[in-house]
C-alpha cells in the first residue's frame, strides 16, 4: 500500500477494528532482494494483507520506475503508533524477538507509557516458540522482531495464532529497548539510516553494503518496479 502516513495508518487501524485479521510487510530493500530469488519468500510476502514502503529505497524504486509518490512509513513507527492508538482502543499487544535481556525491557517501557502488553518472548527458541502462551492470551497486536524472513516466515506458518494484526518489525525492540539509538533525523532525511545501523553492527550486519549496491543497479536497471 502506498500513500501519505495518515492513509496508511488509518487502513491499517481500520482492518483491526473489523477484526479482518491483518498481516503487515515493511518492505525494505533487503525484503525485495530476497522476494526476488526465494520463491518461497516471495509466496509468504504476497499473503500479507498490507505491504508498506518502509525503506527509502523502496521510495525511490517508486518514484522512479513506476512514478508513484508514497510517503516512507517504517516499521519502528508504525508499531510505536499502533501501541499508542491501543491504548485508546483497550487493545494488547504481544512482543516476540529479539534476546531475553532487550525484548523484556521494550515490554517493561511499554507497559510503562501504558501499553496493554500482556506477554512478550525473546526470539532465540526451537520449534515455533510460544505459540501455546499466545493461544492463550489472545494479543490483538503481535509485533515480531526476529529480522527477515524469520519474522514473516514465522508469522506466515503461525497465522492460525488469535491476533488481530501481525507485523515484522526487525530491530525495533532494541531501540525501543534504549538498547541501540535510532539514527538522527538528519540522517533519516539523507536516506543513509541504513548506514547508521550498519555502523552500530559492521560484522553483523557486513551483507547490508553489498545489498544496497545490488538493489541500486537492479532499480536503475528498471528491474525493481
């Protein structure tokens, strides 16, 4: 889905108070390369009920090779903007991902601002992790940060789980956590919070360079659209 943030968020708020059992994508560069050659992926990506431009290089894409103008809505914001709103609709939330440490202070600074969190689990486990304690919580929001495609493959396979809206987050709790800091504002204008996270992760996340050239030449190319 593609628009202003206002449009975005409003469909998306709209879905869970029809109880239409929502399933959001934040697409990203990363996202798209690898939608390209994992049909697999691809198939779990196309089920998804709304699909938003998270990365600045999905922007681009659009503008560039389709001419469509959307507004960049990321995922940090829209779960941060979901957990505020549910206050208001008595909505709870369920936080899957990250490690144990990180994943229960994000819970502990929600629950704090006055987020019905109602369970939580760190993403480091065998099987399909907590799928018994979120049968029986019933959360509305399921926000899974596990990073791609873990984190829509596991939402994909587990869709049967009672949640009103599931969503891939990636990092999100650790900047929720106080864990890692967010990039500044100027450096999210500039399109370049892909390398400030790289920079706070260089090893872990030494792919992310080389996807940014690969996905620069595949859009110039035409072939991202």
């Amino acid at each position: 889905m593609v628009g202003t943030t206002e449009d975005i968020r409003t469909a998306i708020v709209k879905s869970i108070c029809e109880n239409s059992k929502t399933f959001v994508v934040t697409l990203n560069a990363s996202i798209l390369l690898r939608s390209l050659h994992d049909a697999y992926y691809r198939n779990v990506i196309n089920h998804a009920g709304f699909v938003i431009p998270d990365g600045s290089g999905i922007i681009w894409a659009l503008r560039r090779n389709r001419n469509i103008s959307s507004d960049r809505v990321t995922g940090i914001d829209t779960m941060l903007y979901l957990c505020r709103i549910s206050k208001k609709y008595n909505w709870s939330v369920y936080l899957l991902g990250a490690r144990p440490d990180v994943v229960e202070e994000a819970a502990n600074r929600l629950i704090r601002s006055g987020v019905n969190v109602v369970g939580y689990h760190h993403g480091y486990f065998e099987a399909n992790g907590p799928v018994e304690e979120i049968e029986r919580l019933k959360p509305d929001l399921l926000f899974v940060g596990m990073g791609v495609p873990k984190q829509e493959e596991w939402i994909f396979k587990n869709y049967h789980l009672p949640f009103k809206l599931a969503m891939g987050v990636g990092g999100s709790f650790d900047v929720i956590s106080g864990k890692k800091k967010r990039a500044p504002i100027v450096i999210q204008k500039m399109r370049l919070e892909w390398f400030y996270r790289w920079l706070q992760s260089p090893i872990k996340k030494r792919h992310i360079p080389f996807e940014i050239l690969k996905y620069s030449f595949l859009v110039l190319r035409g072939k991202v659209r």
